[in-house]
C-alpha cells in the first residue's frame, strides 16, 4: 500500500511539473505573438528600419539572421561533424581525447559577451575582416562547435557497436562504414544537433554587436555580386541581425513606434524559429527515411 | 577417416584437410591471454563447433580467425593462422580482401538500418560489382542460400529492421554469404531466436556445410550434437579436448569434458 501511495505522489509531482513548464512556455510564447503579430505584414518585414520616424521594417535583418545561419552552418557542421567522428570512431581513449572533451566543454560554458569580446580582438582586428558576416559566423562557431561535436560524438557512439561490425566482417574500410553504416543511424540525433545550434545563431545578440557590427548598410536586393558592398550577398560586409535590432531599438530606439518594432520583430524572431526547426525536422526525416528504407523516423 | 582424430593426427592428415587450421594461436588482451597457443584445423565441408563455458576463450578464438580482434585496442595475438598456404595472422596482411574470405554472424541479429536488397548488395558493390543485373542476381541467390527469398522476395525495399527476429538473422547470413566466403564464423547465432526459427538455422547450417566451412560456436549442447561434425573443448583459454562430434558427445576422453557436456558445470 505504502508504495502504491509513493508511486501515485511522485506521478502527481512529476505531471505537475511538466504541466508548469509546459504553461511558462506556452505563456511566453503567447506573450510575444500576441503582442508582435499585429505590427507584423508584408511592408514590415520587407523594408528598411526607418531612424526616427515610424513605420520602418526589419528587411535587412530579418535577411542577415538567415544568411548568418547559412554562413554559421557551412562552418559548424563540417568541423562539428569531423570532430565530433575522430572523438567517437578515431580516437583512443587516453590523456588527449580527455583534454580535447574537457576544452570543448569549457568552450561551450564561455559568457557570450565575453567571446564577442574576443572575436572583436582576434577575428576583426587582427585577422582584419572587420565588422562582418563572416566574422560572427566565426565567433558563433565558438559556441557551436563544443554543441555540434559533443552530439556529433553521442550520435556515432550510440550505435550498436555491432553495427561497425557487421562492416568491418564484410571488409568493408573504417571510412565505408562510418560515412554509409554509421551515419545514418546517427543522423536523426546530428540533426537534433544542428536545430540547437541554428536556435543559437538567432537568438546571439552579445556576440555578434561587437563582430557582425550593429549597422547594416544600404543594401540593393538587386544587386546579386557577392562582392559589392551593397550586395545583400556580400558575407564581408557589416550586418545587424534581428536579435541585436531587437536589443538596439529596445534600448536606443528613437523612432516613435520603437515598442512595436521591438514586438514585432521579438514575434517574427520566434515564428523564424519554429519554421527553421519543423524544415529541418522534415527535410532530415527525407534523408533517413531514403538512408535507411524505414517509413518513420526512430 | 577414422572414428575419432586428435587434433595432431588431423593436422598431418592430407594437405585438404589442413588448408583451413589454427597453429599455436594465442589472443591476449593487454598481458592478459584469452587464449593459449591452440591449434586447431576446420576441414572441408564439415562444421566445427566450439564449446566450453563463458570466458573459456571461444568467442575470442573465433574472432580471431577474421582478425576481428584487431578492431579492440589492447589485443594482440601469437601464433598463425593458415588459410590456402597463407599465414593470415602475420603483418602485413590486407584484412579487407581477407574478411571477404570469411563471413560472420553473430548472436544478436544485426543488420544494417537499409532495406532487405541493400543489405545484401552492400558488401558486393563496396568490393566492384557493378550493374542492376549482377547485383539483383547476387542478391537473389544470397537470399535463397540463406533460405529468405521466398519470404521477402515481395519487400525487398522495405526496411531489414522490419523483419521478424529469425528473419533478421537469416538476412544477416544472407549478407555475409553476398561476398561468397568460403568460411562462416557463427557466434551463438541461435541463441537469441526462439525454436522454430532456431530449427531453420540448423537446418541451414546444415545445407551450407556442402558449399563452405562453417565453424560455430554455441552453448547449446544439443545444437552442437545436431549440427556439427567435429567438437572442440575450450576451458580457461586451453584446447581440452577436439575431436568427432560423435565421439566426444558419446565417449569423451576427458573427464572434464563429459562433465561439461553432461552439464556438471559450466
């Protein structure tokens, strides 16, 4: 009897629990749509902000999250990946494979401001690409790389080992077996991985106000060469995104309607999010479903 | 042949019964010896089961056989392993062309996270064979080896992990068989399907014996007697006893194999 009655307080607690957090979530996520939506339309997310007068958009930086993302990834995932394979598949166990673990965690447990800090040093001043996409893409990788390699890591370890010897009996070489056996089965668990680390890349602001910059500047959707400083494609040139717009007009702003924008923009933030995270939930899904011949995702 | 062989008198038998054979082959793993300097041949169609209780050496032994070993940091072995007038033991030896040789199941059904057909087709194509038609053919007649096809001919593009327990494990025959070794290893690869598909194993066993070497390893006694036709006795990493199945079933000629086959211990 007693641990029936045990068994049914720790259900309650733990249902209660996750209703509470379920209710904060939904609470926050309601808050900021619902206050955002009504200043959200299409003049609003396609035009420039406007200084101090009303009615500017968040174009510009609704552009520069998305190809900061794109920019983040195409560093991330290869040396996350990569890593992330010679920790679980190349490595021996030892004094060095500890190290590098111990580095990448403390990596991931560094203040953001403090690696904006750094990477406004090293990659803007010394490495001289200036404020620029490319240079908060490389001081977001800072915090991306330890997130990537950790999962990177757990996902091949956590196939059955007797999947790499299934390989290694058909005499297949460790390269064959990693990239065709063990990658698919690790890749929902990468994707997962990539999600969380694109989750960051939107919502950094710290980082990116000292190596992205905090302006944008004048960009000509017309104008496609990458390498002409008003070309939207141009990664060497300054760009605020959306989280740091966010934290500029809420602190700064001088256009009457700063509130709204800041709202808007906070609900255009969220809705990108979730659209990023159900894409690349279905797009890997078409990937594994195709690697593995299975109809669902395990 | 006669009624009963020791290992010495099979190892000076004719030169096609020795092509396959162990020569003072010991496993250690870190200083640690798993097994110790046995010498142990696998004639022509016949399969040889290795028995002994756990951590006697016989599932270390078998996987060193297609230098599995060498995947687990810290082993190392002594000795040779002769395959054709080869020493596939020494260095230098391309363990790839090697594992082609020598195909292997084990206890847990583990097949790749691919359909049926890629399953099979994987191994073939890694090693060159190119084409639709070669392929679809190896990948039917593997499948009909391994007494599969008729169940699954119909959904060959559906997942291997979709498949029943028995099912997987035929499959995974079926893979090893797509590289056409001329020797299987089988890790205890009944032990975790229930009778009916462990009667279709046997029976497999039993069939593939005509084409290539088997060597299986099982704690099942009956299923040793069943399918093999020479016994090996492994204790504490030694050779006890080898010999006709039928002779060390019946009349062993060490006490302690009897014992372990009478299930005194073990």
């Amino acid at each position: 009897m007693k641990a029936r009655a045990v068994d049914k307080i720790a259900t309650i607690v733990i249902v209660t629990l996750a209703l509470l957090i379920v209710a904060v979530l939904a609470g926050l996520l309601g808050y900021i749509l619902f206050r955002g939506m009504s200043h959200i339309s299409w003049d609003f997310l396609t035009s420039a902000p406007r200084k101090i007068r009303e009615g500017g958009g968040i174009g510009p930086q609704l552009f520069n999250s998305l190809f900061l993302l794109i920019l983040t990834l195409l560093i991330t995932v290869p040396l996350g990946l990569g890593a992330g394979i010679y920790m679980a598949e190349y490595a021996r166990p030892g004094r060095i494979t500890g190290f590098i673990r111990l580095i990448v965690e403390v990596l991931s447990s560094f203040p953001s401001i403090v690696v904006g800090l750094f990477g406004l040093l090293l990659i803007v001043n010394i490495f001289g690409l200036g404020f620029s996409l490319v240079s908060g893409a490389l001081a977001l990788t800072v915090f991306n790389l330890p997130l990537m390699v950790r999962i990177t890591e757990q996902a091949f370890r956590s196939v059955p080992a007797q999947q790499k010897e299934a390989g290694f009996a058909l005499g297949l070489s460790k390269w064959k077996i990693v990239t065709t056996v063990l990658f698919p089965v690790a890749l929902p668990a990468i994707i997962t991985g990539t999600i969380l680390s694109a989750g960051r890349v939107f919502g950094e602001a710290a980082a990116l106000m000292f190596t992205a910059g905090m302006s944008s500047p004048r960009l000509d959707f017309g104008n496609w060469n990458p390498l002409s400083p008003s070309s939207p494609l141009n990664p060497f040139r300054p760009a605020e995104t959306l989280a740091v717009h966010i934290w500029k007009i809420n602190s700064e702003g001088l256009a009457p309607d700063a509130a709204q924008i800041a709202a808007g923009a906070s609900a255009v933030l969220v809705i990108t999010v979730l659209i990023f995270n159900l894409v690349a939930r279905y797009v890997g899904r078409l990937i594994y479903r195709k690697l593995t011949a299975s109809r669902r995702m395990n | 042949m006669e009624a009963t062989l020791t290992a010495p008198q099979i190892l000076k038998a004719p030169k096609m019964e020795r092509d396959f054979r162990t020569e003072n082959l010991s496993i250690f793993y870190g200083t640690y010896e798993a097994v110790k300097g046995i010498s142990l041949p696998f004639p022509e169609k016949s399969v040889t089961a290795l028995i002994g209780p756990s951590g006697c050496g016989k599932s270390t032994f078998l996987r060193s056989l297609n230098r599995m070993n060498d995947e687990i940091s810290g082993s190392t072995s002594k000795g040779s392993i002769w395959i054709d007038g080869v020493d596939i033991n020494a260095p230098g030896t391309d363990v790839i062309k090697l594992r082609q040789k020598i195909g292997m199941v084990w206890q847990k059904p583990n097949p790749f996270y691919k359909s049926i057909y890629e399953n099979i087709a994987f191994g073939p194509k890694y090693h060159g064979v190119k084409g639709k038609k070669a392929l679809d053919e190896i990948v039917e007649s593997s499948l009909r080896r391994a007494a599969l096809w008729d169940e699954v001919k119909d959904r060959l593009k559906d997942s291997a992990l979709a498949l029943s327990g028995g099912q997987q494990q035929r499959l995974c025959i079926a893979r090893a068989l797509s590289v056409n070794p001329q020797i299987l290893l089988l890790d205890e690869p009944a032990s975790a399907l229930d009778p009916v598909s462990t009667g279709k194993v046997e029976e497999l066993i039993k069939e593939l014996k005509e084409q290539l070497r088997i060597v299986i390893v099982t704690h099942n006694m009956q299923q040793a007697a069943r399918v093999s036709d020479f016994t090996a006795y492994f204790y504490l990493g030694q050779l006890i006893e080898y010999g006709m199945t039928e002779k060390v079933f019946t009349n062993p000629e060490n006490t302690m194999t009897q014992e372990y086959i009478m299930g005194r211990f073990g």
